[in-house]
C-alpha cells in the first residue's frame, strides 16, 4: 500500500493510516460477502480530499475554476491529464484542464485512474449502477464497459478495488461541474505490463469508433523530493510527454529517472491518442506542493494537460521529431569523435551522458557519405544500450565495418558527412491502416521469421502500402506476400529522427 501523507489527504483534515487501512480491509471483506449488494459507490475521501458539505464544495470550485481562467486549444480533445491530490494541493492546477474540456460536450468519460488502497494486476471496472458524490449521482455507462471486457481480457469486474481510492473520485466533482450530464466508464489500474497498456489503448480506440468520448488520465508527478529536484524530475516526464513517447515514460519510470503514480494510467492515454490521431500536446499548469505551502523539503508534482487534435499551442516552440537541435548536435559531434578517436587509437571513444533522452535505449542508425556517395551504413534497429553509446558504436562500425565498403582512413574522415537516424521504440499496431508511408518504418514478425523496412523506403520507391507489405514479407522476412494479413503476424512501426551535419551547420 502506498503511504499517503498530507499532500494525498486534503483541506479537510487527516484520515489515519490505520483507520483507511481497516476501512478498506473490513469494507472489501463485506463486499465479498455481500457479492456487489449495492450498484451506488459512496465517496471515500468527501470531507478530506475535499468539501463534504454540497454548498461549501460548489462554491470551492466555482472559485479556484475562476481563478484558473480559460486556457485556449483549439481542436478536438482526446485525452486530459488531471492529479488527484486533495483539493488544498492540486485543485488549483486540475482546474486549468477542466475549465478546457468544459468547452467541449461529452456524453461519456473515460477515467483511467490508478489503484492505490489495493493490489491487483490489469484492470478494474466498476460495470453499473452510479457514483455519487455530494454535488450529485453520476450514471455508469455499464453498456460500454461490458464491451469494454469483451475488447480487453485485462479488464475485470472488480468494484471491491474502488473501495477506499481516491485518485478517480477527485476527479468527479470537476466533471460536475462543467459537463452536467454525462456517463462514465470507471477504469482503475494494477500493475500492468507496457504490452497491457497498449491492448486497452487499443481497446478504446475500437471503442471509440462506436461512441465519441473523453478520456481523463489521473496522476501526480514526483514524490517528496526536496523541491528543485522535483522540478528538473517533472521536467524530464512533461518532455517526454510532449513528445508522446510512451515506451520513452516506461523505460524512464522503470529506471527511476521519471516518476508518476499513475504511470499505467498515462501510458495507454499516451498510446491511445497515438493510434486515434490526436497529436498535439498542451501543457496547461504545472505546480507542485511547494508552490501551494512553501514548504519545500519534500513536494509532490502536479500536472494539468490535454491531448487533442488541431493547431494550436501543442508542443514546444522548436520542437519537431523527437530530438531537440542540441541533442542532435551533441550526437553528430560523438559520431565524428568516435570515428576519429577510433581510427587514431583502435579503440572506443570513453564518455558519459546527462541528457536524459540520450541516455534512453533506442535504436539508431549512422549513414556516411563521401562526395554524396554512400560510404557506410550500420545500425541497431531495437537498441540495447543507451543512445549515444548506440550512436557511437554504430558510427564506428559504418566507418570501419560496413562489408561493402574498405575500412575508413583518418584522411578521409574529413570529407565525410555524417547521418544519424534515430528510432523511436516498436510500437505494435493491429491493423495496418494505423501505418503512414514515408512516415512509419515496419518490422513483420510471424514465428521465427522477421523482416524490417526503415521508413524512406516507401519514399524511394513509391510503393502503395499492400505493395510495401507484400514485398517486406517476401524478400526480408522470407513469407507469403499475404502473411501481413495473418492475425498470427505481428506488426510494429517505429518512426526515424534524421539528421546530418550538412542539415545543422548554420544551426
């Protein structure tokens, strides 16, 4: 069980750790008695987390929405990212995101929340009746989440798992008051793998095609750090965010360079607006405990942002693809010092990294031309190291071990230019309708056999799309030209960050 402290209570006083504890045992112990003798969830947190009392909390929000203003994106929403501290912390910066998706109607919301009082894996979903919370009863759209299981073996009836959590809850009020009538599908989450994530994003993109809704992401950010490196923490996540790099946020969480208590709620939000075309980022408020306190020694993190569809002010001023232009600089100047320190010496260029993003596994290939002719290419297609280490070491053997080309001499290396193509992470689709040509390299797996083609191939070749697939299954993975249509098959994409020395010298 999570330890909760005051920023995860509230304005209205402290719960005691053994009082929820025994609350949640007791009431679960009754709720397998009884099998779900009750469609209504009461409120856990009312009267801690937040007001009790339906005047004093009406007119809480109508004031901290007030103050929030109306942040402007314009485009279709898809995905709002909200915390769930108590009102006191985190409401001032819930507020933004509210205020925004209250432009929009909604018949139904999606809440991915995570499970903080009880332990599962997969899914939980409470599948009918209502919640109700002192501004009123919500509906649950028990039709959608039965289909819901249908889609998603990960997904289980489990209403004992609401029982004591508060991370979904917090988010009803807000909803209130800006959408009036609505359902929603309540989703809390256990431990899941990257692979689970992606299912129930899958999942909901069926889903969506059947029904228009919102889905509402709920977590807090780092916790109780000292409050500059809470910052520089949060700071590396809502980068990795803006980018929409999901197994980017995996691979940070698992090695604890980024932190979210809702991470399995925010990768399939991630994974899901990917596959529905939802592709701009808005980062409307970031704050964390200290900013509302002032105390500073130990903080938690609070986000407010929307994933939508549109222009508007997404991603950062400057940024395109997944890397900044001082990444990419930093990676052609490892490239070229590799080659260098390798010629002169026979052996790899020692250095270190700080960049977060560059310390990431990624794959990553290095293409040399001489004269605008090809003079080596190598790459690492998954990534098993981090990726300026790929980059230097996929450097060195395009200069040196690429079969087609004689070994590079140190005379030569100044009339080389140098490529980088970065991978992004293997994302498995179901369809092959989710694959852009000239955008999207893929990777065919059936059995043992497997065969890549790297995004400019669609380019230079000018295939259609059932020509681009018949061809990879035939000459790289040694299959049927149909076998992409097999539902034994698996298909990934990736997308490719390329850049040149030529590209970025006056930049």
């Amino acid at each position: 069980m999570q330890v909760l402290r005051g920023e995860d209570f509230g304005i209205m006083g402290m719960i005691s750790l053994r009082k929820l504890f025994c609350t949640v045992i007791s009431c679960t112990g009754l709720w397998l008695s009884l099998s779900f003798a009750s469609d209504i969830k009461e409120p856990n947190v009312a009267g801690s987390f937040y007001p009790e009392d339906p005047k004093e909390l009406s007119a809480f929000m109508d004031t901290i929405l007030l103050n929030a203003g109306h942040p402007e994106v314009s485009g279709d929403l898809g995905v709002l990212i909200s915390p769930h501290a108590g009102y006191q912390y985190s409401a001032g910066v819930a507020a933004f995101g509210y205020n925004l998706s209250a432009k929009d109607k909604f018949d139904t919301i999606v809440i991915i929340a995570p499970s903080h009082a009880m332990a599962f894996s997969g899914v939980a979903v409470w599948p009918k009746g209502s919640f109700k919370t002192p501004l009123g009863d919500i509906p649950v759209d028990s039709d959608s989440c039965a289909r819901l299981t249908e889609l998603d073996p990960g997904i289980k009836e489990n209403p004992g798992a609401f029982l004591g959590e508060h991370s979904l809850e917090v988010q009803l009020p807000f909803l209130q008051k800006g959408l009036k009538t609505f359902k929603i599908i309540p989703l809390l989450c256990g431990e899941m793998t990257l692979a689970d994530t992606q299912l129930l994003a899958h999942s909901l993109l069926l889903l969506s095609k059947e029904m228009r809704f919102l889905v509402v992401v709920s977590t807090d950010l780092s916790h109780y750090h000292p409050y500059a490196d809470a910052n520089r923490i949060d700071a590396d996540t809502i980068s990795l965010l803006k980018r929409l790099d999901a197994q980017g946020l995996y691979a940070a969480f698992i090695s604890g360079k980024s932190e979210a208590c809702g991470i399995f709620p925010l990768l399939p939000g991630i994974f899901y607006v990917r596959e529905a075309g939802f592709d701009r980022v808005g980062i409307l408020k970031y704050a964390n405990s200290g900013d509302v306190t002032g105390e500073k020694e130990k903080v938690v993190g609070y986000l407010s942002a929307v994933i939508y569809k549109g222009e508007g002010p997404g991603r950062a001023k400057g940024e395109s693809g997944m890397l900044s232009l001082s990444q990419k600089k930093r990676l052609l100047t490892i490239a070229r010092d590799s080659i260098a320190t390798y010629l002169k010496t026979g052996k790899k260029m020692q250095l270190s990294e700080k960049d977060t993003f560059l310390m990431q596994e990624r794959g990553a290939f290095v293409t040399l031309h001489e004269n605008t002719e090809l003079r080596g290419c190598i790459g690492n297609l998954l990534g098993t190291q981090p990726l300026y280490l790929t980059v230097r070491d996929m450097a060195v053997e395009a200069a040196t071990g690429d079969p087609r080309f004689t070994p590079l001499t140190a005379a030569e290396l100044i009339k080389v230019e140098i490529e980088i193509s970065v991978l992004s992470p293997m994302e498995r689709i179901y369809s092959a309708d989710r694959i852009k040509l000239g955008t999207h390299g893929v990777l065919i797996k059936k059995g043992f056999s497997s065969g890549v083609f790297l995004p400019q191939v669609a380019t230079e070749t000018g295939w259609s799309k059932e020509e681009f697939l018949n061809v990879l299954c035939t000459q790289k993975a040694g299959l049927p030209a149909s076998a992409w249509k097999d539902k034994d098959t698996q298909m990934y994409i990736f997308t490719a960050d390329i850049f040149s020395e030529k590209e970025l010298k006056d930049k």
